[in-house]
C-alpha cells in the first residue's frame, strides 16, 4: 500500500475512477475542504481489489467516457501508475521565516546527487510539480540569486503551496519509490487550527518535518542579540507552532523530525572569543559541526543518534529545554518517534536579499530525507 501525493491518506484496496468524459462537473465540498480552495468532481465509479493487482480502468457509466483513478478520500487524480510504488509523503511545518521554502528549494538539487549516488535518476512525476518547483523555488535561489518570498496562506487564490512537489526516486531496494513534499505558510501554523481541513494531511504524512530557526526561542535570542545581525531575529514563536502542531496531528502517527534550520548562525559563534556559546560551538568533534556528505550512501544510524543526543544537549544549554519537554512530554500524552536534526539550507548568511557571495554551499540537508527514507525501507 502507498499515499495519496495530496492528502497523504493511506489508499487500501478500495479504488475509485472519475470520469474525464463529458459529465458536467459539480461543486465538491469535501475535497474543496481538504484542498483549501473550491474543487469540482465528476461521476465517480467505486472498486476494490487486494493489494497488489490493479483494477482495469472503466468507462464512465453516464457518457462511456474515459475515467481515470482518483484517490477515494480527497478526490483528486492520482499520477500514472502511482499504485505502483510507495511514496514516503513529508510535511514541513514551521513559523514565518524559517526557512521552509529555501530547505526545499535547496532539497531538491541535492536529492539529484542523492539519486546519483545509489544509481538512480530523480525525476518530477507530473507537470504541476516541475512547473512549481521551476517557477517558485529554482528561479528565485539559483537564477536570480536572492531570497524567496514568504510562502502565501493557503487562502490565498493564488497560493502554490497547496500543489505537492511530487518527486520520482527510481528503484531503490527493489520497489519503485516517490517522495512527496508539502510546504505550508507559517501564517497558516501561527494561528489557532481549530477548523483546518486543509492542513489534515499532517495527520496521515509519513514524516513531519518542524523546522525552527533557534534564534527564535526568546531564551536563546537574548543570549545571541548581540552576537549576530538584527534581521535574523525575525519570524514567529517555535513554541506556538509546535502546539498547534501537535493539535493538527492529533491522533495521526506521523514520525516527527526536528529540525534545527539556519544553524550556520549558530556555528558563527566560534569566532566569538571566551563566551560560553563560543566554547561549546567550537567542539570540532561534534557531529553538529561536520557533514557526512551529500554521496554518502544510506543513512548513518549511530551518526544520526550521535547527533539527536547533542542537539537535544544544545537545546538544554541554550535554556530551551522546553522544546525539548513539548516533544517528549506532548500535552495530549501521545509521544511521536522522533529525531533532532540541524540544517543549513544556504551554509552562510545572507546579504541584504541576496545569497552571499560564496553562494549555496547547504549543510546536512539531506539528513532529515534519509532517515525518512530509511524508516521507510527504501535506503
């Protein structure tokens, strides 16, 4: 069994086949609510099938048109042969301005050398995806080289977020595998989730990602104020997000990774002299301070431990221990497998609206997908 690409519902043996024919279309409440903007649907035929087989496509019983799968849940077609394979789906959550959108940008790029090193090819499943990933994320960070804008709300008309970037792995572990990548405003998980049809995907993803910039743990900000420039301190409270988080996810099973992002702000401090900070961010053996490269095959499971232990240690010294505790200690008492990591989508600052001179030179962003990927068997 695999995902939807669009809800990231489980799809069983039950399979459903709307008509591309000549059936009008009408008003679809249900899959308008989940895609956060209004949807049609034609006639749809329903089937079931074990695992495995594929049911035969059918015609449309109203015009004897052609009909083509959907997914049973939000309604929306799913690509070719999806049944296929297995899709990892990853959800990325955070406040404004922690870098969601360039993690992604970046992600993709690296993901082709990711393909490369296990003797595959990455490709885009659908048009929609290319089209999305060319336009929003590629033009601005590798062609005009400045920052991306804010990812807009999903009520916005013309929010991209809502289209998933739908990426093919090729055949990894001998199964045909999709990862699935779904971004989301930090507007949209600032604010109370109370009526959040759209953002229920998080419930049913393989993996949450929640990125937080750690200059916005005000315990944190107060101690690096002086250390680092003023616009990096903006942006929305980590600790709001992550409550609204875990109410979105509710009773899902989601894995939750933990990502700290813009951590080259953080390694900066070894050129501070004689501070705490300084010292503890200048322990070169640290797993936080070296890459285990973007070629390097699978996921390293002691390194990533190694890893998980110190950024939780990090957290503690920075007198964001609290971050930790609403992980591990959930108000709804329901702890999700998860991991820490630490990200630098860019490697270096940035100046004024464009990368820095040096430009793109990212740091373990690959870490949170593989053990993604490996708690998924494809790795």
């Amino acid at each position: 069994m695999t995902k939807c690409p669009y809800c990231f519902t489980t799809l069983t043996e039950v399979h459903a086949f709307q008509c591309q024919g000549s059936c009008n279309p009408v008003d679809d409440p249900v899959a308008s609510r989940l895609w956060g903007a209004p949807r049609t649907w034609r006639p749809t035929l329903f089937g079931t099938a074990p695992p495995g087989p594929t049911l035969q496509t059918p015609t449309c019983q109203r015009c004897d048109g052609p009909t083509a799968e959907c997914c049973p849940t939000c309604h929306h077609f799913l690509p070719p042969e999806w049944r296929s394979g297995t899709a990892t789906c990853v959800a990325l959550a955070g406040a404004r301005a922690t870098g969601k959108s360039i993690y992604i940008g970046v992600l993709v790029k690296l993901l082709d050398l990711f393909a490369e090193a296990h003797r595959t090819t990455l490709g885009f499943v659908d048009g929609a995806s290319r089209e999305v990933y060319q336009r929003v994320y590629e033009e601005q960070l590798y062609v005009q080289r400045g920052i991306m804008a804010p990812t807009p709300r999903a009520n916005l008309a013309d929010s991209y977020q809502r289209q998933p970037i739908i990426l093919s792995l090729g055949i990894l572990n001998g199964r045909r595998r999709f990862l699935v990548l779904r971004d989301v405003a930090g507007e949209d998980l600032e604010n109370r989730v109370d009526d959040a049809g759209h953002l229920s995907f998080f419930a049913a993803a393989s993996v949450v990602l929640f990125l937080f910039d750690p200059t916005r743990v005000p315990e944190v900000r107060n101690q690096l104020q002086d250390l680092i420039p003023a616009q990096l301190h903006s942006g929305g409270d980590p600790a709001v997000v992550l409550n609204n988080l875990n109410q979105l996810i509710g009773a899902g099973g989601p894995r939750l990774g933990i990502v700290l992002s813009k951590f080259d702000t953080m390694q900066t401090l070894t050129q501070v002299a004689d501070t705490e900070l300084s010292r503890i961010m200048s322990n070169a053996g640290a797993a936080y301070m070296r890459d285990p490269g973007v070629l390097s095959p699978g996921y390293d499971e002691e390194d990533g431990l190694l890893l998980d232990a110190e950024v939780r240690s990090l957290l503690q010294r920075l007198n964001a221990g609290h971050i930790v505790t609403a992980i591990e200690r959930p108000h709804s008492g329901r702890v999700l497998e998860n991991r820490f990591f630490v990200v630098s989508a860019l490697g270096a600052p940035t100046e004024g609206e464009k990368l820095h001179e040096h430009g793109i030179a990212s740091f373990r962003c690959l870490d949170p997908i593989r053990w993604a990927l490996r708690r998924d068997g494809a790795i």
